[in-house]
C-alpha cells in the first residue's frame, strides 16, 4: 500500500480518540471537529458529567464536524471494538495511569500492557489506516551531558552506560521513572512491529516535553501536571519539582499538541513508526524555572507574588542542569505544523484557571 493510501481525511469516515475527556484528548476531539471529522469519543464513563460535559458541548458550537460519546475501558480487553468499528483512524490519547499509580509496576502495567488491548481491536477492526499513539518524551531521554540536543532518532536506554545498571527489566518494580520511561517506549516497538505485521494500518507517535496551554475543564488540573505548575506558580506557591524547582522547561502548547495527532493521520509524507517531538521550536521556548518566573511577573504585573524557585540577591540561589534540550522540528517539517508562541500559551493557561475558578 502506498503512503497517500494510509492518509486519511473528513471524506475517510469517523475517527476515534481514546482518553477524549482528558487534557490533551479534549483537545484532539475539537481540532478534528474543527476540519470537520466525524468523532467518536471514548471515556469510561459517559455518565459523568464532570468528565464528558465539556466534550458534549463542542456539538453546539458550531464546529464543522460531529461528535458521539463511546465507553471504552484500557482495562476491559475488546471493549473499544464497537467504537472502532468502520473507523477511518485512531488517536489514542488515552491512559489508566500517569505517575499517580501506587507502585512502579503498576505505572508500568499501566502504561504498556493495558495498551495492548487497543492494538488488538484496532487490527479487529479491518478499516484502521492509521493509528496515532500518544508517547512521551520519557521514551527519548536518557543522561546525556548539558546542552545535548535531542532527536527522534534518540531513545531512552540509550547510552545506557550511565544509567549505572539502573536500565533493566528488573528495575521495573522499583524505579517510578524508569518504569514509565521503558513502558512508553515499549508501546511504540509494540505498536510499530504489530502494524508492520499486519500491515493494514501504520503507527506513529507524538512525544510531547512539558504541555501546557488552556484547561477546557477543571478535571483537566491535575496536581501531577505541567499546567497545575503555572497555577501554583501564579499563586505565589514554589515549584516543587526535582531539584527544589529548579529545571529547564521545555513548552509546548496543548493545542500545538493536539494538532499534531491530527495531522498525522493526515500526512503523506510520515510512514508507519514515524514519531514527532512536541517541545519548544527554539530557544525561546526553553527557560529555566526562574526565567519562567521573570516572564511570568512581567506579563502579570498586577499579581503581587509570582512562585519559582529559590532565588538569592536576584539570581538563582542554586544552578541548573542544562537539560532537556529537544526542538519541534521533525514536525514542523513534515507535518507541516504551526505552534503558538509561548506568552500566547502561558497567557491563554492563566486565562482558562481564571475562567475555571480554580485560580484563588
């Protein structure tokens, strides 16, 4: 099958996006509806309003396409069949877990095993062209020295050296990081060979670095993510990630995101185990916490205290690791993709936490 044969376009028929009542998922199902898509949007419950009101009512605002809820469980093999069914693609957004599991292994199981479900109805199916998975940059990163650039080409366990026997199956069960890293990057060889086998359907991966960008909901603010970090920022809280706060934040928009998975069921230039890096598109969009805090500060004058991290006679108290640095260019090049700058995106979060009330 040649490639144009795989892309797929409104006239293909439905698609479907898994996860569709999540940060990132909520946003794939309105860029689609945008170009006018018909999409079926799996939750696992389509009863809760908290997770499906937000999604429900993309049907009256116009858009150019349609949307239906489906119910579909990671954990419940064969329960995305219905959905899949005479589908045209499959975004699949979503996830059972992110690093808010108990153990390391269920992280892993989490993000791996479950996913093998979804493989198995898509090929069911007979009509899936394209298969999007939504990976993580955890399955590019591995230690590098400061300033290294990575690439698709990278992949964690790489230089594995100096993971100091940290990178084998059997720390699974007792390293958090490692487990989501090695379960990311399992999935994609796993969806890759599974599609070559098959040879109906190509896979390909997005990679996003630190999503940030507007809420559609306020079950989109997890205290795990990106996003609920520029909120306690805004409320003068310290960040409280690794190194007390202090990183370098590599952005990217959600809705940048999200128009990514969509074009890539598109292109006719990606071909199956293509994967795309969603991060900054240059040095602007990469800061260190207390860069992020001075732009912060400057773009809300009003807010009396911004948070970061610790800061001594106006610098930062301690020094970073200049690390990751990954650009979204593979992207921009071969889907043809348009991002937001960053103060549109740090402006539009804060915007949507104040819409939501959830900025107090």
């Amino acid at each position: 099958m040649l490639k144009h044969q795989f892309a797929v376009s409104p006239a293909s028929g439905p698609i479907v996006v898994t996860g569709a009542s999540g940060y990132i998922g909520a946003w794939i199902v309105r860029d689609c509806l945008e170009q006018g898509y018909e999409v079926r949007a799996c939750v696992r419950d389509t009863q809760n309003p908290a997770k499906t009101e937000h999604l429900s009512q993309l049907n009256s605002k116009g858009l150019r396409g349609t949307l239906s809820l489906y119910e579909a469980d990671l954990l419940s093999p064969g329960s995305y069949d219905e959905a899949f069914a005479g589908a045209a693609a499959v975004i699949h957004a979503g996830a059972t877990v992110g690093f808010n599991r108990e153990t390391p292994q269920e992280v892993y199981d989490g993000c791996f095993k479950e996913n093998a479900h979804v493989i198995e109805s898509v090929k069911r199916s007979g009509s899936v062209k394209r298969f999007v998975f939504t990976s993580s940059f955890a399955a590019v990163g591995h230690p590098r020295d400061e300033g290294y650039v990575f690439t698709e080409k990278d992949w964690c366990g790489d230089n594995i050296e100096a993971y100091k026997g940290r990178w084998s199956e059997e720390q699974i069960p007792l390293n958090r990081d490692i487990a989501y890293a090695m379960a990311k990057a399992n999935t994609e060889r796993l969806i890759y060979k599974e599609a070559a086998a098959d040879g109906s359907f190509q896979a390909m991966a997005i990679l996003p670095l630190h999503v940030i960008g507007p809420l559609m909901a306020a079950n989109n603010d997890q205290p795990w993510s990106w996003q609920n970090h520029i909120k306690r920022m805004m409320q003068g809280r310290p960040y409280k990630g690794g190194r007390d706060g202090r990183m370098l934040w590599n952005c990217v928009d959600v809705r940048d995101v999200a128009r990514a998975h969509r074009l890539c069921i598109e292109t006719s230039k990606g071909t199956n185990a293509s994967r795309y890096i969603l991060s900054a598109t240059d040095r602007s969009g990469e800061l260190f916490t207390w860069e992020l805090q001075s732009l912060l500060t400057s773009m809300f004058p009003g807010v009396r205290e911004i948070g970061g991290e610790p800061m001594l006679d106006g610098a930062p108290a301690k020094t970073t690791y200049d690390a990751p640095r990954a650009y979204c260019l593979l992207a921009r090049q071969e889907l043809g993709l348009e991002t937001f700058d960053l103060k549109t995106t740090l402006r539009d979060t804060v915007d949507s936490y104040c819409r939501l009330g959830l900025l107090e």
